[in-house]
C-alpha cells in the first residue's frame, strides 16, 4: 500500500503575515496518563489555533480503556463498552491501511463471530452467527441497503461497497439488532462514510492518493480523494478506480477468476447549519463489470471431492447509485427531543447475468430495481431514563428480464426467476427503546 497527503488551508497564514501560533503542549496527568487535552473549541466548530482549523486527537479513557463510540446498538451513541450487545468498530485505518482491504467483507476477517465465505474476488458473502443473506442486515450511514434482491443464501450485493468509502464499521451480533427489523436475526454491520470532519471560518483543502497492488491476484487499486470546507460547509469526495487478474495460487493461475473492472465514486456535503443542526446530502456510485461466478463453471477448482459447475461462463454486471438527504438536530435545555433526525433515500440497483451453457445455448437476465425510503428517529428525555423510537418505512419497484440465445440466435424471452417482473416490495418498522440507567 502507498499513500500520498496533501494539505492546504486557507487561513494558514495571518492577515499581516505573522507566523502561526505553536499548538499547545499535551498535558499528561498520573490519573489519565494517555489523555491528550485538545484545545478549546469555538461555539459550533471544531477546536482553532490562532486563524486555523484543527482536528481534535482520538481520546481514550482511563485504564487503558478506548472510548471507541457506537451508534448502531441502540440507535444512540454511547462508548462501545457500554452497550449491552456484542459490537464491533473497525475504523477508516484498520480498512484502508493496516489491512489494506480490497472489499468490505476482507475489512471483516478476523472479527469475532464473523465467517467471510468468497468464491471469487466479488463473490463473498458475511456470515454472522451463522447466517447470511437477508438474514442480516446491512446499512449505509443508517441506510438499508438490504432490498427485495437480497436472497437467504450467500449474494454478492455486499461487495458492492468501496472499502475506500468507508470511515468506520459497526458490527452488532445477535439479537441486540432487532431495531432494525425482524431480518436482523444474524446480526446489523453499519457503515459509517468518510466525512469531512474539520470545519469552521475561512477555508480549507485537503487531497490524498491511495493505491494498492496485489501480486497473487494481478489486483490494482487507485483512489483519488479530496476534501475541504468553506465556512460551516464541509465536503468530501473521491473516485476509485480497480481491475482484477486472475489469481495465482501455488500451482500456478486460475482461470476465470479475474479480468474484472470496477469503478467508485462518492461525494459528501454536511452544512452545519448552527450548533444545533446539520444538513447532509451524500451520494455514491458503483459500477462493477464481468465479475465471474468461478465455482458454477467448469473452471472451478475442486476441494476434497466436491462436484464443479458445468457452465462455460457465468459473469455479472453490477451498477449501483445510492442518493440520501438528512436533517439531524441536537437540542440543548428541556427541549421535548433531545435529538433526532429525519431521512430520504433513493437507491438504484441494475443488475445482469451473462450465463454461457453447453450446446450454443446463451442466456443474459437481470433486474433493474429502485428503491425510496424515509426514516424519522427521536430522542427525548423522561423522569425515568431516555427514549428513542421512530418509523422507517422503503419501498421497491423492481423490473426483471431474461433473453435466451442458441448459437448467437435470439430465440425468445424467458422469466427472470427469482424476482417478478413489474414487480413491488414494502418494507415498513415502527419501534421504541426506553433505557433506564440502574447505576
């Protein structure tokens, strides 16, 4: 992995053109020895030195204890030590350097209870607790990307998320994610996007190249990233770009494992509005072509007797755009809700199978599917602990369409399969949490 930075800020310099003012000392105290102590913040803002913008550092408690924090559990925020459910936080670090990971369920290996099944490089699928499919549920910044494709089995619709997007992971195992639905059973991962975190007055821009190269795999990453702020308006945004040889094992290549290209990009605008509000508008694209289904062909490898697919070729198409606004507020005092938020989505997923059989047959099928949803989640305050409750309610519109060949002649549309056409999918959840603090 090698990784470039590049930084500029536009109020790096006073007006008279004084130097900038030397940050502060940390100060260490024997009861917190690893405390770092970050500037004071201005009203609304992020901590300043002089006319600067600065980020403060990660915190951590006492005990050598992290103060890592949560959100997914209890749809509030809390340290994840604290939450009653058995979560996991994996930051942007973890997945984008100290792994160098090239999908989402590569940044998974390792975590407790997760088992990451792959048949090809965009062909793997998550099992938490010993279930996978749509018996989990995967979000977007809160956002389901689960919809009426998603089958019981292993899919592949997870692999269509840019690791490089990815700020944080949160995984909550078992039961404890039944606030997000009766799919749940499994287990919730929640990803959280990268976001410009430094704001306030003035300006500032901030660019940064990643790329990744992996030799057994013939495998190329690029990502261009750039991010800045104009006063309480922060963005962020990036493409990536990655292609996929076939894989090399010790007796030597695979075939039909690679000749893959994909192609990302995403962008970002939070407005903080005041010190109560924020607005956030965020859209991602992915686009992923000839990614091959290895283990349903005769290519594929077999382990200690098992049957191999009798197909010729079995690749898929995947196109994926993800828009959503969000309004979030935080009240101060006794106002009725202490915070919340309110959420649209719109999601288009298209996707097409190019199947090669015996005899001349061909066959190409897919679906087109686009997805609304809306989401309002509260907060308030009782005499007796804390309630969160809301409603979320998505629905999908689903076109599907099969054309079948012999020899490279057109010989009549066929069914799709598993997803009617003209089809539609409601997907609507009321809930409430009451937390009472006993100690």
């Amino acid at each position: 992995m090698l990784a470039g930075w590049l930084a500029l800020a536009g109020t790096a310099a006073a007006e008279d053109g004084s130097e900038l003012p030397v940050a502060p000392a940390v100060e260490v105290t024997p009861e917190d020895p690893i405390a770092p102590v970050a500037p004071e913040a201005p009203s609304g803002g992020v901590p300043r030195l002089g006319g600067v913008d600065v980020v403060a550092p990660r915190v951590f408690g006492g005990a050598g204890r992290s103060t890592e924090r949560a959100v997914t559990p209890l749809r509030r925020e809390l340290e994840a030590f604290e939450q009653p459910a058995a979560v996991t936080v994996i930051d942007e670090h973890d997945v984008r350097l100290r792994r160098a990971s090239r999908s989402l369920s590569n940044a998974l290996d390792g975590v407790p209870s997760v088992l990451v099944q792959k048949t090809a490089p965009l062909q793997h699928s998550p099992f938490i607790r010993g279930l996978t499919g749509y018996y989990n549920v995967l979000l977007i910044d809160g956002v389901r990307l689960n919809n009426s494709a998603f089958r019981s089995g292993p899919n592949q619709y997870w692999a269509t998320i840019d690791p490089y997007t990815i700020g944080s992971m949160e995984v909550v195992r078992g039961p404890h994610s039944v606030l997000y639905g009766s799919d749940a059973i499994g287990g919730t991962l929640n990803v959280v996007p990268i976001r410009r975190e430094c704001w306030g007055s003035g300006w500032g821009l901030n660019g940064r190249y990643l790329t990744r190269y992996a030799t057994a795999e013939d495998a190329w990453a690029n990502r261009i990233e750039l991010e800045g702020h104009v006063g309480r308006l922060a963005w962020i945004g990036g493409v990536t770009q990655k292609t996929y040889g076939n894989i090399e094992s010790g007796a030597g290549k695979l075939p039909d494992t690679g000749g893959i290209d994909e192609f990302d990009a995403d962008l970002r605008f939070d407005w903080h509005v005041n010190r109560n509000w924020t607005a956030t508008v965020a859209w991602q694209h992915v686009d992923q072509s000839d990614a091959p289904r290895t283990e349903q062909t005769v290519n594929a490898v077999p382990f200690r007797g098992t049957a191999v697919g009798s197909e010729l070729q079995r690749d898929f198409d995947q196109k994926r755009d993800l828009v959503y606004a969000r309004l979030a507020f935080e009240a101060c005092g006794c106002a009725p809700f202490r915070r919340g938020h309110v959420t649209l989505s719109w999601h288009d997923h298209h996707e097409e199978r190019d199947r090669i059989r015996t005899g001349g047959r061909r066959d190409f099928s897919g679906f087109d599917l686009e997805q609304l949803g809306v989401q309002v989640q509260l907060e308030s305050s009782l005499r007796w602990g804390s309630l969160v409750y809301g409603a979320e309610w998505y629905h999908d519109e689903l076109d599907s369409w099969k054309r079948n060949y012999l020899n490279g002649v057109y010989t009549g549309d066929d069914v799709q399969g598993p997803m009617g056409d003209d089809g539609s999918y409601d997907v609507a959840a009321i809930y409430a949490e009451h937390q009472l603090p006993l100690g």
